[in-house]
C-alpha cells in the first residue's frame, strides 16, 4: 500500500485513532492518502483541514463539481491516478451526466482543453491550472487577468488557485510515498460542506 510504514484503523490509538474516526467511510474504511500520514497524526489533522476548507466549503461559489474537475486535471497532469481515480468518481457522482463525465476525462487524459465539454470560461480555469501546475516559476499577473477577462471574479480565482495549489500537495504526498488504492473505497468524499470541522466521508 505504500513505501513508508502505516498505521491501519484496528491498531491505532489515542489521537490517531480520534482522527481515523472523523475521516472513516463505509466499515471504518480510512483512505490511504490519510493513513500516509498515520506516522504523524498532527499532518493529517493538517491536510484534512486544507482539504475541506479548499474543496469542500460552504462558502466556495465556485460549483463543487468543477473544482473536482480542477482537482482531476492537475493530478492528471501530475500523473497521479491515486487522485484521478478518487476525483473522478467525485465529479461523475456530482455531474450526474455520465456521457460528459466521460468524455471530460477523456479530453483530460489527452491533454486537449478544447476538446472538454466546456465553456469558455471553464476553460480558461483549466489553462490557469495548467500553467501553475507545470511552469509556476512562469505565473503572471496576466494569467490572472485573463481568467478576469473569461469572466471570473477574484474570489471565485482563488478558490481555483487555492484547489490547484491542493491537488500538488496531495499528488506529491500520494507519489512520494508510493499510496496506492489498494483497499480504498475509491470516490468517497466529505458530505456535509456546512460544517468545516466534519470530515466524514459518504
């Protein structure tokens, strides 16, 4: 399951076992991008906290379904199927069209932004993602000026910088300890946006 020692649910105890139970799915399943940091629990409590924060916020107005889409494309680029897999379920549950899911992921997979079932606007979003996930030491201020121009508004632009930003931490965690999906009930997700502090997954 990965290259570094990890803690399951049955053997963990005190704070570690506090924070597989905030985070367990269906029969206290942990996934094993949480149990990577088993060694360390205060970097789990980290990394849940940005995740449901970024992601998976009551107060993003950006539509959850594209952030997931954002968090796909990046992993994507990163070639990290750990969080492809994971996210793409996501967004096919949240998409609720199963035909433009696929045909998303396709496109995503052939690195053809022109070719995703998009609009203009939404585009422009994965060509910012882009940019930052390959060459960020190139980032300009007219990068963010053109998703200004694509008719996003500065909050809904950091809430696509901020998922992208995420998605490098969680691929690098996932590649740089070798997390694989083996055992992970594959598309769970925290359920309830209203509340930060809740990271059950359904």
């Amino acid at each position: 399951m990965s290259w570094i020692k990890t803690i399951p649910f049955d053997a963990a105890a005190g704070k570690l076992r506090d924070l597989y139970k905030r985070v367990t799915g269906p029969n206290n399943n942990v996934d094993n991008i949480m149990m990577m940091h088993s060694l360390r629990p205060h970097t789990m409590e980290g990394h849940m906290a940005i995740y449901k924060y970024v992601l998976h916020h009551k107060d993003n107005t950006v539509p959850k379904w594209f952030l997931e889409t954002l968090g796909v494309w990046v992993s994507s680029l990163n070639a990290c199927s750990y969080c492809v897999e994971h996210h793409f379920a996501g967004l096919k549950r949240l998409l609720r069209d199963d035909a433009r899911a696929d045909g998303l992921r396709a496109a995503l997979q052939g690195r053809d932004i022109a070719a995703t079932p998009l609009d203009a606007r939404e585009q422009a979003a994965l060509r910012y993602a882009q940019k930052l996930t390959l060459t960020p030491q190139d980032m300009a201020q007219s990068d963010v000026q053109a998703l200004r121009d694509a008719g996003w508004e500065d909050g809904e632009i950091l809430e696509i910088n901020q998922v992208s930003a995420y998605f490098a931490y969680a691929n690098r965690t996932v590649l740089g300890l070798g997390c694989s999906t083996q055992g992970d009930v594959i598309g769970l997700s925290p359920g309830n946006n209203d509340d930060p502090d809740d990271w059950g997954h359904t």
